[in-house]
C-alpha cells in the first residue's frame, strides 16, 4: 500500500515552495526504493520556511493553522486542511479502549498553538463523546477545578501528559480524595506528549486503577502511533512511512534503533518526506500478539535530555524508572535531578516516614545503574509541588477598573 500511494504523497509535497525545490528531478515513481536518495527534512528546515514556505495549497483550503510547543523562539509552522483534520482524528480515535458517545471526555491538553488539545477534541466528537475541554496551563482551569469535574462530571477518559496525572493524584488527595476509589466512572487515562517509562506508567495504573494508555505524535505530524492492548505503540504505517536514521552513518533501515523519520502519504496542506523527529526510537516488525499488522516503535526520548557523569550516560527515562521503581509505599511522586560532572544531585519529595528508606533504595539502584557518585536527598511532600497550589481556586474575572468602597481594587486590569 505504501509504495502504491507515495508517487501521490510526492506529488503533493511538491506542491510546496519547500519541496517544489528539494523534490526537483526526483522521479515519483521510483517508490520506496528510491526514498532513502532524498534529503532529510529538519526542524530547522521548518523553522527557516516559517510562515508558508511548507504551505503545499492555497490558504484558502486551510482549516487551522498550528505551531509547535518548542521554547526556542523561533515557530514551526504546521497547516491542516479538512481533509487532514479528518485524518488525524481518525487515528487518533483507534484507541483499543474506544471513544464512544457515552463518555465524558476531558482534554486536559493547551487549546492554543499546538495541536494536541484541538486533536483529542476532535477525535472525541468524531466518535461522540462529551468534550470537557480542560485547557493546561491556565488559570481558568486550576487543579482544584480540574478534580471537581472529573468526579462530578463522572469523567469517564482523559487526555494529558502523564506528569499530568501524577499531579491530579496529589491534587485529588488534597481534596479528600482517594484517585483509585472516589472517581468510579473513570475507565483510562490517554497519555503523550512526554516520553513515559514502564516504572512511571505501572504507578499511574496502580494510584488510579485504570489503564494508561499512550500516544506518540506531533503538532508537524499528527498522531504518528498508537497503543494496542499488549501495551506496544503501533506505527500507523497506513497513513505514514516510517525509517529508522543512524546519524553516525547518515544511511536509514527499516527497523532497528535509530532516530525516527517520517514521510505523509495522505497529508494535503503540509506533506512531509523523511522528516526528522530527532527522536530516539527502535522499531520492529515482529508479529505483535494484539494481531495488528503494523510495525511497533518504543520511544527513548531525545538526545538533549542525555548527561554525563564521570564517564557514565544518565538519561532521563532510565532515572525515571529508577524513581517509580521503589515501593509504592513510600509514596514519591515528583523528583528533580540534576547530573553535574562529578556527582548525580537527586532530590525526591517523601513521608519523613519512608525518607531514610526511598533514599538508600534510590541510592542503591543509581549505583547498581550507572557506578558513579551519587546524592539522593528527601524532601517534605509539598516542597516541589506546593499543596496551596493543587488545592488553590484562582478567581479568574473578566477585566475591570472600577471598584466600589471597600472592594480590592488590585484585581484592577495592570497595563505592563
């Protein structure tokens, strides 16, 4: 199916400023053969064509117009048709859960820029479900709020990054709450955005009884894979060509470890070819047991979240594992690291009760793991995540100048 549909993918990446001059002289009907002759396309190549250099219609086919979440400054610029937003959508709905009109669906994801939080909107009223879109990042949709509606409302899925749900289960405790027992409707938690170690997701099922269920994708591609009921992210490899990249070689596979690239087959406004996620992923085409013909992708997580110590590599996933990895028990859920050249600096918030405990385990593995330096020190629950913020109720009005006697009038409009 691949090599049938991407002379077609070619052909309308050629339409864009970008690719009408990259894709010169390439015969579309080469097919799969002959895409590992063409260049790959960067991030930088994104940003450099901002705003409408990868634009392949006329604005006037536009239905949105996202730009990713990075902090660099400089925008990348994503465009979608009607057409891709029925696309995109539709897999992002092939949940092995299910989306159905009878769930309360919220989207706790930010409804601005990037496309994440409009995405699960969608797909959520493509299959029928009621939308609660919670926004993030915002002081309309404080956590206090948050945890009244999931119980209230009877939530019964949700969309969010993991760190996401670590921080409801602080939030709904603080409220009285037990995550696992006072939100009965609740049947699975979406996750994406942030890579998610096996440690990490085991606590997420264990302090809300639920299955976490992932997806990997960006605002530039759209749902890139989703996961099946064995717990394996499936590339959706009908709708897009995966390659595995050695940067070391500069030569792509089919499989194996690498960075990931991704061509479109069916995007309209933007295609991509051979674009370079900059993510470190192994893929594999080895039968999965869900019975899904679809290659498999384990997400590593990028390179810039690698550090060295005395000669050891320290990656952020593995020491996430490490973290989730000590007993339930001791109740840590938000940590911080920090890798300095001669010594790993972690810090975890713990029940004074279980600090000795967490932090010779924790200390225990680090060493067993990397053989180097460590300090591994506890803190007070509420010290990294502070309790008045999950348990504050912002009062979020619109603008005012005038006040009466006695009223605050430091929640006047400021002008700076």
């Amino acid at each position: 199916m691949q090599e049938e549909q991407l002379p077609t993918a070619l052909g309308l990446a050629s339409r864009s400023p970008f690719y009408h001059a990259r894709l010169a002289g390439h015969k579309p009907s080469a097919g799969l053969a002959a895409l590992a002759e063409l260049p790959l396309t960067s991030k930088a190549d994104l940003k450099a064509s901002y705003p409408f250099g990868m634009l392949a219609v006329p604005t006037s086919q536009l239905a949105t117009y996202h730009e990713s979440s990075g902090t660099s400054g400089e925008p990348t610029s994503s465009f979608y048709t009607a057409n891709d937003w029925i696309d995109i959508a539709e897999r992002y709905a092939r949940k092995w859960v299910g989306l159905s009109d009878d769930d309360v669906f919220l989207v706790r994801a930010p409804y601005a820029l990037p496309l994440t939080g409009h995405l699960a909107h969608a797909a959520g009223r493509l299959k029928g479900a009621t939308i609660v879109p919670g926004d993030a990042r915002s002081s309309a949709m404080p956590y206090s709020r948050v945890i009244r509606v999931l119980h209230d409302l009877g939530v019964t899925l949700t969309w969010s990054m993991p760190t996401e749900c670590l921080l409801w289960a602080a939030a709904a405790r603080v409220a009285g709450y037990e995550p696992a027992q006072d939100f009965p409707a609740l049947r699975a938690l979406f996750v994406g955005g942030e890579p998610l170690s096996a440690a990490r997701r085991k606590r997420l099922t264990a302090l809300w009884g639920v299955p976490v269920v992932e997806e990997y994708g960006s605002t530039e591609t759209g749902t890139i894979a989703g996961e099946c009921q064995e717990g394996r992210l499936h590339i959706w490899a009908d709708r897009l060509v995966p390659e595995v990249y050695d940067p070391a070689t500069g030569t792509s596979s089919r499989e194996g470890r690498g960075e990931l690239l991704i061509t479109t087959l069916c995007r309209e406004a933007m295609p991509l070819v051979r674009y370079n996620l900059q993510d470190n992923v192994e893929v594999s085409y080895d039968e999965c047991p869900c019975g899904w013909h679809l290659p498999t992708v384990k997400v590593e997580g990028r390179s810039t979240f690698e550090y060295r110590v005395l000669g050891s590599v320290v990656t952020q996933q593995r020491l996430e594992d490490l973290v989730f990895e000590l007993p339930d028990s001791y109740d840590v859920l938000f940590w911080r690291a920090r890798a300095d050249s001669q010594c790993l600096n972690v810090e975890i918030e713990v029940p004074a009760e279980h600090s000795a405990a967490a932090c010779r385990d924790l200390g225990a593995s680090i060493t067993a793991e990397y053989a180097i330096p460590r300090n591994v020190r506890p803190l007070p629950p509420g010290t990294l995540v502070p309790h008045s913020i999950l348990a504050a109720s912002q009062d979020v009005v619109k603008p005012r100048s005038l006040f009466g006697p006695g009223e605050d009038w430091s929640k006047a409009i400021v002008y700076f």
